[in-house]
C-alpha cells in the first residue's frame, strides 16, 4: 500500500510539473524601465571621439549585435551625451578582449574623473562597471588590451527611465534606427520561461535574462510593444553555444485566467504556429540575425531559443544550399555575421545555464526618443518619482516566484547561477540539411486594416 501511495504522489507530481511546463503565469509589471543614454536614437548623443577602436559609432547602434573592433594596446571612446545625466553604470558586451577597462566622466569634455574600472579575461562575456552617481555629458570608456577582440551594446545607466521619454516615428535627418526592445515605446517583457534566476532584478529589465540550468527544450521571451509596430529584424546575442532561434509575431496573444484568476500562456500554443523567422547559429558563436522577406507588423513577438540546435553542423556548402536548410525561404532569411570579425572561439562554460545578453526588435521606421519634460538631472529627484524602488521590484519578483513555484518544477535546481562566459562574433549556418520549408506564417493581423497605434507613434 505504501508503495502504491508513493507512486500515486510521483505520478501526481509528474503531471502537475507537465503542465506547469505548458502554461506560463505572466511576469509582474515593475513600472517605468531604465533607459540606456548610449543611444543615437536619443537626439545629441553621438561618439565625440575615438582612438584605436573601429567602427566605434557601432557602439551607439540599435542592433546589439553591431560591433566595434578593440585592438591590442590601448584605445578609447568618448560619448557626448544630449544633456547632462546621473549615471552609475557603463556595461558592454566582449567577444574575446582581455585587459583594463576604465570609465571616465566629465561635464565639459576637457576634465575627467575616473568612475570606475575592471580587469576583464578574455572569456568574459557581459561587462558591466559600477560606480557611485556621477552627473556627466561625456563618458570616456578607455581599454588597455593585452588581447584584441570586439565590443558591441554598450550601454549607460543611472537616472534616466523610460517615462522620461516618448518614441515617435518621423524622417526628419537627425532620425535613427530603433531598437522596440528598449522599453522607451512602452514595449516589456511579460513571459520569460524558464523563469530567469535574475527576475526582478534592473538587469532583467534591460534585456539581459540569465536562464537556469534545465531540462526545458527552449527558452522563450515574449515582449508586448504596447501597440502594433512594424519591424524589419530580430537579432540576438547570447552565451556561446549552438542555438536555433524561432522567432513568432502576433497581434493578439491568447491568454487565459489561471487557477489564482492571473493572465497565463500556454506555451503549446507556439507548437502549431508558423515563425515568421528562424535561423541556426551551429556553430555557437552567440550572435544571430533574422530578416524576414517581408515586413511584420504585430504587438507580441516570441523569441524562442533552441539550446543545441545543429551543434554538430558542417559549414560547407552555397547560400542557395544554405537558405534551402537553414531559413524560412519564404518569411525569412537570416543575416550572418562576418567569420572574418571572430579571433577566437571561446566555448560555453558554467553550470549549464544559459544567458540572452541582448535582443534587438528593429523597427522598420526610424524616429527619436524626445523629452517627455520630466527627465530627472540628479540622484534627489529620481529619488521622488512614485514607482517602485529597486528593492521593492525584487520583492515583488520574490512574491511572484513563491506563488508559482509549481511553474519551475521542471526546470532544474532553483538558484542556478545563469550565463555562461564566453562568445565571440559571428553567427553559424544553420547545419540542418533536413530542414524543411514551412509555409507562409498567420500572425492573426488584417493587413490591409491594421489596428492603427497611438498618434504619437505613428508610422
């Protein structure tokens, strides 16, 4: 009796994890988002100047995956911010460089003051240098490299919050590309499964997700743009290891009422639903561009990343070969990043968990980020806004986590350090010879009629 007993509560245990895995509870909502001011889409940020590095205006760009190369010895970058800011971090992406890095502040450009600074190997992946506050108009990032490589996505924080600013769509010449993934345009994470083992905290909020160790066959992130926006690419940078990545768009997103009466998605959803873009990294370099053949327009778009995917592809072969198995031929081709960029392989190391380190949900109109009137210039009136602070963030993350913890029941030992060090630049084929065409996706949008958006974010 008692081994019967013991079987039925594994038995029961077993079906509640399965459909834990299948539907997913909607992710709290923590209010206004940092805004990254190393942004050209931010009208009066530009490089001022630069030493050594290469293509450093990349650094600025909307696409994450856009990188500046950093040569052996010493080389630096200087951002002229558009007014005046409290930062109290400077964070970028390394593919293979290793040495010094130091980060400098200045308020007319003529004067520095070091804010902070870090010895880097070159098996570290997301760099990120904190400080204290400091009010600046120009940041200085300097390298000393012992080793060459590329840097990509960096990225100032401190005051400045996405309530700070508007995005409008326009083709005035100061416009620029623009990245829907950096929250400014109301865009947000509402599903991140596995959930993160960094949730709740600011990192998860600017587009970093460092996912557990698990059994789970995908890691998938879904964003609401708050309106239905066009877009022309989704790119993504991640821990160094192979990945197929799906990318799926939708004007509306089926959603029901849990148990507790809480929005919830059943991930099977995406089981019967055509991507409007995939692609392979097979050789598991940690970057990867989609371009579908035609435009998307939709308010949800689901990034599903496949861990393993085509791991032991060959790259040989023609790019009609290449489209023939690696891509949707009819929806969607996939942009590789050039080998040449790439010094090194560095292989995914840790304890299995795997990190996004950046995703760009490229818009296919340019526009600005403008004032919204009430951006705060120091430390005290940041402090004054009525949003939650970053203790309570992660304390709502906490209460979100106890509440579903039957959620994760399949996703390995909770707590388990995400992120593996290590990748360098440059997307795989896809090695998948068997792959076969699908047919043209249904993202449940009239097109000839579409929801328009807010007026002041048309297109």
């Amino acid at each position: 009796m008692k081994t019967a007993s013991i079987a039925l509560i594994l038995a029961t245990a077993g079906l509640v994890g399965d459909a834990a895995a299948a539907s997913w509870p909607r992710l709290p909502s923590a209010g206004s988002q940092p805004v990254d001011l190393a942004n050209s889409a931010i009208p009066g940020t530009v490089v001022s100047s630069s030493q050594g590095i290469g293509h450093a205006s990349a650094l600025l760009s909307a696409d994450p995956v856009d990188g500046a190369s950093v040569p052996v010895g010493a080389s630096e970058v200087v951002i002229r911010l558009a007014k005046q800011y409290t930062i109290n971090t400077a964070r970028f992406l390394s593919d293979g460089v290793a040495g010094k890095v130091t980060v400098s502040g200045s308020a007319d450009g003529n004067q520095w003051t070091g804010l902070g600074q870090m010895e880097i190997t070159g098996s570290d992946r997301l760099v990120p240098v904190s400080f204290a506050g400091a009010q600046v108009k120009f940041v200085k990032l300097s390298i000393q490299a012992s080793q060459n490589g590329v840097v990509r996505s960096l990225a100032l924080y401190g005051s400045a919050k996405s309530s700070d600013f508007h995005l409008k769509f326009s083709e005035s010449s100061n416009a620029s590309s623009l990245n829907l993934a950096d929250g400014v345009g109301g865009a947000r994470v509402i599903y991140a499964y596995p959930t993160p083992t960094n949730a709740g905290e600011k990192e998860a909020s600017t587009n970093v997700f460092h996912f557990p160790a698990s059994g789970e066959k995908y890691r998938t992130i879904i964003y609401d743009l708050s309106a239905p926006r066009k877009l022309k690419q989704f790119t993504a940078t991640y821990t160094a290891t192979p990945v197929r990545l799906e990318v799926f768009a939708f004007n509306q997103l089926d959603e029901k009422k849990d148990w507790r009466g809480k929005l919830a998605f059943d991930a099977a959803l995406l089981d019967s639903a055509t991507p409007v873009a995939a692609g392979q990294d097979a050789r598991g370099l940690g970057n990867i561009k989609l371009t579908p053949s035609k435009q998307v327009q939709a308010r949800y778009v689901v990034l599903r990343f496949e861990l393993g995917a085509g791991a032991n592809a060959s790259m040989g072969g023609t790019m009609s070969d290449f489209l023939q198995f690696a891509m949707l031929p009819v929806d969607g081709v996939v942009s590789l990043l050039n080998p040449a960029e790439a010094s090194q392989h560095v292989a995914a190391e840790g304890n299995g968990g795997f990190s996004v380190t950046g995703i760009g949900l490229n818009a296919a109109g340019e526009g600005n980020y403008e004032s919204s009137g009430n951006e705060q210039g120091d430390e005290e009136n940041e402090d004054s806004e009525e949003k939650p602070d970053a203790e309570d963030e992660k304390a709502l993350w906490s209460q979100f986590a106890g509440n579903y913890g039957a959620f994760n029941m399949m996703t390995g030992p909770r707590g388990a350090t995400g992120g593996a060090a290590g990748s360098v630049e440059g997307n795989g084929n896809n090695g998948n010879n068997n792959f076969s065409p699908s047919p043209p996706p249904d993202i449940n949008i009239d097109t000839d009629n579409p929801t328009p958006p807010p007026s002041d974010t048309a297109l």
